[in-house]
C-alpha cells in the first residue's frame, strides 16, 4: 500500500469526514499499520464524532512512544475494563434476553394457537402433578421443625398457642412459595436445561428454526405457561402440609387443641398473606423458566456442555430465588401485603 | 403454495458460472474463542449446481452450511442466499427463506418427544394447507424414498443413527425446497444403503432441478452426485474442481483425500 520505504512522520487528517463504514476504516488502520512496519510513523487525526467511534472500534489508538508502556499498569487498565466490559456486556445480555421473552409472550398472546398446548399439558403434568410427594414431604418436614424450634421457646412463656401464628405466617408467606420453588428448580430447572441443552447439541433446537418455528414459541413459551399454572397450585399444596406440620407438633408435643390451633391459624393468617405467597410463586416460576431455559438455549460442547448447563441453571435459579424472595418481601412490608 | 413457484423439471444443468448464484460467500470469516474456523472465506454456488464439500472432520464444513441459513453469523463478510444478504435481512424474510431451505442435519435432528411421521410431517403441519390425509400420504410416500416404509410410530431414540438419518431425510425433502443443505447424508450408514441415499440425492437434483451441497468424506458420494468438487482447509477452499477433474487431479490433498477412501 506504501511505496517505496518512506520514513518519517504522516499525519491523515479526517477532520472533513462525517461518515466511514467498517471496510475503509480497516483500510486506514491498515495503512497504518504498514507504515510503522517500514519505520515511518502515521497518526490518524482530526476524527471525530462516529467516524472516531468507528476507528476505535476497529482498534486505532493514539501511536504509542516507540518503548512500550510498563505492561503492569496496563495491565491493571485493561482488567478492570475488561471486567467492567464483561459486566456491562451481561447485563445487555440479559436485558436482549428479556426482551425476547416480552416479545414473544405478547406474540404468544395475541395469537395463542400458535402455543403447542399439547406440550404445556405434557409438560404440567410432570413438573406439576408429578412434583406433588416431594413438595408435600419436605413442606410438612418445614411445618413441623418450624413448630418444635418454636415450642421450647414459647412454652417457656406459656405462650404455646402462638405457635400456630408462627407457623402459619412463615409458612405462607415465606417458606412454602420458597421451598416449593427451590424444588422446583432443582426438578424442573435442572430438567428445562438438561432438555433444552440436548436439544441444542443434537441440532433439534436448529432444526426447530430451519423449518421456520422459534425454539421460544416452541420450546420456551410451554415451559414458562406450565410453571406459570403448576407453580402457585404447588405452593397452595405447600401451604396446607406446611400448616399441618405445626397442627402435629401442636397437638402431640404441646397438647393444644385441634379447634384453638386451627382457630389461632384462621385469626393470624389472612387472604392477603396467601395472596402474597401466590404473588411470589408466580414470580418464582418465570424465573426458574427464564433461567434453565436461557442456560438449555445457550448450551454447546457436546454431553459435557449439558452437564454445564443444567448445574448452572439450578445454582444460579436458586440463587436468583432468594434474592427476589428478599425483594420481594421488603416490598410487601412497604405496601403492606 | 410453493408448489407453483418451483423450477419446473428440467433434465439439463445449467453449466456452472452461467447461472446466478443461489449462494454467494464473500470473505467469510467466523471464529470460536481464537480459534478460526472459516478465514474469508469466498463461495458461490450457481443455481442447479450441486456442490460438494469436502474436508478433514473440524474444518468448519457443518460451520459453513449453517451460515447458509443464518443459523451461524460471520464475525466478517456475507452470505447471500437468493441474492439477500442473510444476516440483513427482517426476521420474517429470514424465516420466509429458511423454508425454501431443506437441511439434513448431521445426525437428522429429529425431535425427541415426536414420532417418526410427525417428525417428517412436522414442516408441512407448520408451513402448508394440506389437510391431515394429504399430509399422510406425503409422509408415508417420502419414507418409502429413504427405504423406512411402515414406522411412523417409532420414537426417534428407538432408532438406529443410519435411520434417524434417513428419517431426517425424508423431512429435509417434504416441503419440495428449491435448495437442499446435506450435511454427511452417507455417514454411518452400511454401503448399500449409503449408494442407493447418493442415488436419491443424485435423482432429486436431476428430476427437479434442485440446487444442492453435501458435505461429504465419501469419494463414491462424489462420483454419483456432484457437479463440482470443494476442498475446505484451514478456512478457505484449496481446491475447487468440476466433479471429473477433481477426481483425476494430482493435487496432493485431493488424492490423499481420495486415496483414504474406504471405497
Ligand atoms: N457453536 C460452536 N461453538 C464453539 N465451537 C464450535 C461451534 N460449532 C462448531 N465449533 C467448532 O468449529 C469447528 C468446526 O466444526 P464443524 O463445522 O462442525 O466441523 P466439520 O467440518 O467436521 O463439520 C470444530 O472445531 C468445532 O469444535
Ligand atoms: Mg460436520
């Protein structure tokens, strides 16, 4: 591009340009870089606006003194951007991803036949009905520990009763939307991964798109409305085996009645407080869909990738869970639910 | 629909170069991490051509065919398909595009959780009219092409690899595509079964005209169904041959691809 071994200094001078595309603005890096490798110096100057964005996006930078800068400091520089960077590039990530599923709820709205409903039955029924033992064992597991912390302590203060009030409100307004939806995420998380990731690897989720359908429509969209639907009828169930945890410890460990326990209950918990839990599971469940279905989509790397993607979908759902959870109940504390 | 948009049935190819090309790459260049699979990369494909793509396993042939439809972006260059730009394109043409498109995938890419006719049917049930008994008899009519008559109701996993293959087949070809994408058709299947696939392969693109590339390792697929001959290496075509030429050449990679050859 350079003829003839110039030496000396060359300054391009861009201040009249408003507008480059990405091939010229390599051509003039290029240029650049020819002339350095024949001992001369170039400089791009005068960019502004676009055309400067455009050139520092294809790597020109002001020319460096001929020894190079101390690499630590650079070093140093470039971490903590590139960690700014990798941050802020998640972020958008997420945001696009979001974005998509908005788009397409609202496609899937609008035209709901589109939906594979066959698929949403198949799927409600396995990570809804077929969740429903383990749920109920560990929800009564929760009512009844819950219960026998507590009665050492409020037997203490003649206080026994109040057990019921403890129960009942951390049960449902905390512990069963939670533990029902770490479940959950933990059954049907690890299994939208561990699906959606073979489907990826074996080429069915390219399949899915050459034949012109979207993997969301088809794949994501049945996952999220059977979670949507089987979620909050879970937590329900979790609720009433949560409450019958306490009733046990109520009447076999503290002689309480069925009638005062069940009264107690029905004066400590309200319709909001249910309501609320309901508001969590619902939550709950788009996450957990949104996450193992995110983490199945993006899967590559064979069986291996697989295996990847499923403990990184539950770990993360699970830790997305509890951050919202705590979110969720500061803000029911502000309104009052 | 698409039925009446079809080339009509020609027995003459065009001769390569004359026509427009259905697939145009220009300076292609796709990498993973650092590792560069296709370096400006340049390809056309001319209508009714069907090209061959050859290459050691890893060199970015599947890597190519999904660029054809959009299922894989270049970090740099075009692909055009029909003279469209794949990767400009609104979605809604995109998806207009890709159902002109029939893809064999690797290992067929059958859907798991449907059986083997509802696999196949699936691109007529999503992009046709036919009513549920033409859609049969298509079905039923394209298994018995790939050699599978009668099993519409097993379960892709209840399937050999050559079957799952086959199957896939069959539904890359339903929809009658303009364009067919065949991503190792013979692999894995017995040598009997992987002539009479070069046959159908070779009989499609003859009787109906089709645009067609295969990638495959099989010098016997070769000699059946191209019309001309790629060596991809290293990201960039080393050899690009009409069909008789590529197999009498002294290249030294074409004969130590050729002379491998089980065949
Ligand atoms: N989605 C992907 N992510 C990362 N690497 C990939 C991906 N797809 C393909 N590769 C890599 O690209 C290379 C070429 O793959 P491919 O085109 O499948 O090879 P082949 O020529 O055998 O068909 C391989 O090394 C593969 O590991
Ligand atoms: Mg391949």
């Amino acid at each position: 591009m350079v003829e003839d071994g110039p030496v000396g200094h060359y300054e391009l001078d861009l201040s009249g340009v408003r507008g480059m595309d990405g091939g010229s603005a390599a051509l003039l890096i290029q240029l650049i870089g020819d002339l350095r490798e024949r001992g001369a110096e170039g400089e791009i100057v005068g960019a502004t606006g676009k055309v400067r964005g455009l050139l520092e996006l294809y790597g020109a930078h002001p020319p460096k003194p001929s020894d190079k800068a101390p690499p630590a400091r650079v070093g140093l520089f470039e971490q903590v951007g590139a960690a700014v960077d990798d941050l802020l590039g998640k972020l958008g990530e997420a945001a696009d991803y979001i974005g998509t599923l908005v788009a397409e709820a609202r496609l899937a709205i609008r035209t709901p036949r589109t939906v594979p409903w066959g698929n949403v039955v198949r799927l409600a029924e396995r990570h809804g009905a077929d969740a429903l033992p383990i749920v109920a064992a560990i929800n009564f597991l929760v009512g009844l520990i819950l219960a026998f912390q507590a009665s050492g302590q409020l037997e203490r203060f003649g206080a026994e009763i109040l057990v019921a009030d403890l129960v009942g409100l951390s049960v449902v307004r905390e512990l069963g939307p939670l533990m029902t939806a770490i479940i959950v995420a933990g059954r049907s998380g690890a299994a939208f991964a561990a699906e959606l990731g073979t489907m990826r690897v074996s080429e069915e989720v390219d399949a899915l798109r050459t034949l012109g359908m979207s993997p969301y429509r088809f794949l994501v969209a049945p996952r999220f409305i059977a979670l949507i639907l089987t979620l909050p009828l879970l937590t329900l169930m979790a609720d009433g085996v949560g409450l019958l945890g306490g009733l046990v410890v109520g009447i076999y460990v503290l002689d309480l009645t069925l009638i005062s326990y069940w009264n107690e209950t029905l004066s400590a918990v309200g319709g909001l407080d249910i309501l609320g839990g309901l508001i969590k599971s619902v939550l709950f469940a788009m996450v957990i869909a949104a996450i193992a279905c995110q983490r199945g989509l993006a899967t590559s790397g064979g069986a291996e990738g697989v295996g990847r993607s499923t403990t990184s979908a539950v770990v993360t759902t699970i830790f997305h869970l509890v951050l919202l959870d705590a979110a969720l109940t500061w803000v029911f504390r502000i309104y009052g639910i | 629909m698409e039925e009446t948009t079809k080339p009509q049935a020609t027995t003459e190819r065009p001769a390569s170069g004359e026509a427009a090309p259905i697939i145009r790459f220009r300076g292609v260049h796709k990498s993973f991490g650092d590792k560069v699979i296709l370096d400006g990369l340049d390809l056309d494909v001319p209508e009714g051509q069907t090209l061959v793509i050859m290459g050691p396993s890893g060199t970015g042939k599947s890597v190519t065919l999904r660029h054809v439809i959009g299922l894989m972006q270049p970090d740099q260059g075009q692909v055009e398909v029909w003279g469209k730009d794949v990767n400009q394109i609104a979605r809604k043409e995109l998806v207009a595009l890709r159902k002109r498109i029939g893809y064999l995938f690797q290992d067929g890419a059958l859907i798991n959780w449907l059986n083997v006719g509802d696999n196949v049917a699936l691109p007529l049930r999503e992009n046709s009219k036919l009513d549920e008994a033409e859609i049969r008899e298509k079905v039923e009519h394209k298994l018995e092409l790939v050699h599978l008559p009668g099993i519409w109701d097993r379960m892709p996993g209840e399937l050999s690899g050559g079957m799952r293959k086959r199957v896939g087949l069959a539904r890359a070809l339903i929809t009658d595509a303009e364009l067919i994408l065949y991503d190792e058709p013979n692999a894995g299947l017995d040598p009997e079964m992987s002539g009479s696939i070069n046959q159908l392969i070779a009989e499609i693109a003859d009787t109906l005209g089709i645009t067609s590339v295969v990638v495959t390792h099989l010098q016997s697929c070769v000699r059946v169904v191209a019309d001309r001959v790629v060596l991809l290496e290293k990201g960039r075509l080393v050899v690009d041959l009409p069909r008789d030429e590529f197999l009498a050449s002294k290249h030294p990679r074409v004969r130590s691809f050729l002379g491998d050859d089980p065949d």
